[in-house]
C-alpha cells in the first residue's frame, strides 16, 4: 500500500481497473463457471460423482475463487487510496464493508473445496453410508451457494458507497457512480435469493451497464489528475 500511496491519481486508476479486471475473471471463473461444471441442482448422487471424476477442476476452481479474494482486497484499498479527497467517512465505511465481504468470499472459497474433501476422504467417515456422504457433501455445496449470495449482498453495499464517492468526486464522471449506485442495489437483492434468482437478467444487465463502462474508464484513462488534485487540495472532504 506504500508503494500504491506513492502513484500517481492516473495509475491509481488504471491499477484499480486492471484488478477488477482480474478479480472479475477469476471468481466469476471459479464460482460460476467451473462450479457449474460438476454442480447438479438438487442431485447430491449427480454433483457427487461429477465432483470425484474431476478433482482437479475443483482444485483450479477453488484457486480461482482464492485469486479472486486477493484481487478484491487489492482492488479495495486501491480505491481506498484514490477517494481519499472525496468523502472520508464514507470512504472508511466502504474500505470496512469490503474487508467484511471479502472475508466471506473466503469462506466461500473453503467451503467451495470442502465437498472434495468429503468424498475423498470417506475412510474417517466410515460411520456413514455413501448415500450420506454424498448428502453431506451436497450440503457443503449449497452451504457454498448461501456464502456466496451473502458475498454479493456486502458487494451490493460496496458497490453503492463506491458510487456514491464517485458521484461526489470530481475527477470521474458522475453518470459512472449512478450507475454502479444501481448495479449495487441489484446485487442486493441477493437478501431474498429466489428473487434474485427471478431478477438475475435484470441484475446481470445493471452489472454490464456499470461495471465495464467503470472498468474500461479506468484502464484507458484512470481519472483526471488535475481534478483529483484540486479536490485534494481543496479540502473538500468532510471531516471524520
């Protein structure tokens, strides 16, 4: 963090991009894509003999999810840094909520291999039939999926703080915070899961609209130094 302190507001910027960038891929790579390879909803026999002919997808998908945690917190306390000038309160708050999101984005991440482990290591559960191992194991699934809504609900949140320091800042557009203001309160819908189930092309919508456009800015132009400068100067941010 020293050594992202000592950037310039431009690549700070450009540095935040490239990690949503990443953190996008990878646990949008591990928890949706590769879990719904081996994932069968409401078939424990099914997720369980997907899951024991390919351990090492599940390994890579858990590496993923485990990269993805990483690239978020980078990504936080990137953006901690940048809106430093715009509203302090607000920017702690944010820091704080993602550091709790991507604390249960790890636990998603354990609990994501949790079932391998399971059906591997049926001798230290020989008090249990195959049929109850598998029920076991399915149960560490579905408690994966629960984690992770949980997940895009604190990210929801984040996303909503974000927007609005945007919007408050000067040196990005303000239609950029609107939008993520948006995709943030589509992401927690996930409160209600079925609902966000029956919403998910409307969220999934939101979260194109805001983040790429928010991403693509970030890594071709970063933001305005002039202005990031001015409102730092300023002293435009309330105080804490």
């Amino acid at each position: 963090m020293e050594r992202s302190a000592g950037l310039s507001p431009r690549a700070k910027g450009r540095l935040a991009g490239l990690f949503e960038a990443l953190e996008g891929l990878t646990s949008a790579g591990g928890q949706v894509v590769i879990r719904g390879k081996f994932v069968v909803s409401g078939a424990a026999a099914a997720t369980a003999a997907n899951i024991i002919a390919q351990p090492r997808l599940v390994w890579l998908g858990f590496a993923l999810s485990v990269l993805g945690v990483l690239f978020h917190l980078a990504w936080a306390l990137v953006f901690y840094e940048l809106f430093k000038p715009v509203r302090r309160s607000v920017n702690r708050l944010a820091l704080s909520v993602i550091i709790a999101g991507c604390a249960v984005q790890a636990v998603t991440a354990l609990l994501y291999v949790a079932p391998l482990l399971v059906l591997q290591n049926g001798g230290s559960l020989s008090g249990f039939t195959p049929e109850q191992q598998q029920a076991l194991a399915f149960v560490f699934v579905r408690l994966n999926g629960a984690a992770f809504n949980l997940y895009l609900v604190v990210f929801g949140f984040w996303c909503v703080l974000i927007g609005y320091l945007i919007f408050k800042s000067t040196f990005l557009p303000r239609i950029l915070g609107i939008l993520l203001v948006i995709d943030g309160l589509a992401w927690m819908l996930y409160l209600h899961p079925p609902l966000a189930t029956q919403l998910f092309s409307w969220i999934a919508v939101a979260s194109a609209v805001a983040e790429i456009p928010l991403q693509l800015w970030l890594l071709v132009l970063g933001v305005n130094p002039d202005r990031w400068k001015e409102q730092a100067m300023a002293g435009r941010s309330p105080q804490p």
